[in-house]
C-alpha cells in the first residue's frame, strides 16, 4: 500500500485491509452477501437524512441570527419581524 494512503487510515481499518489482502491475495472472489449490503445501504441512508436534518436547523439559526441583527440595526424591521414571530408562535 502506498504510504500516503496508510497514514491516513485509522490502525483498525488498516489491519482489516491488510487481512483482506492476504485472505484473497490469490484472486479468490469476495462474496459479501445481500443482507450485508442490505445493512450498508441502510446505514448509508439514515446518516444522509441525519446530515439533511443538521443541515436545515443549521440554515433555520442562520436565518433568526440573521433576523435578530437586522432587527438590532433596523428598530422598524424589529416590529415587523416581532409581530411576524409572534403570529408564527400563536399558530
């Protein structure tokens, strides 16, 4: 393995890597059954909707940050967005 490309793995999945290595070094196919891809998938797909979810609270703080300095710089914005919260916040 290049040593660029080994630093940068963590110990374990460097050990795993280097077992597969010498378990099919004789161009043994690697049979990974379904159920194991199934779980992957899965996995894969429940971190993309968990990163999603990060991602749209993170723009929401944004906006009200945002909101609360216009709202300090502009007194009339203020009243505007206060009422707008409070009609937001009754419903």
């Amino acid at each position: 393995m290049k040593s660029e490309l080994r630093n940068s793995l963590k110990e374990k999945t460097l050990e795993s890597l280097i077992l597969l290595h010498e378990e099919f070094k004789d161009d043994k196919p690697i049979q990974v059954p379904n159920r194991i891809i199934e779980i992957f998938d899965e996995m894969k797909k429940r971190l993309n909707e968990q990163k999603s979810a990060s991602r749209f609270h993170k723009q929401e703080e944004i906006q009200k940050e945002n909101e609360l300095r216009s709202d300090y710089d502009n007194p009339e914005e203020f009243k505007t967005n206060h009422q707008r919260r409070q009609s937001k916040f009754r419903a």
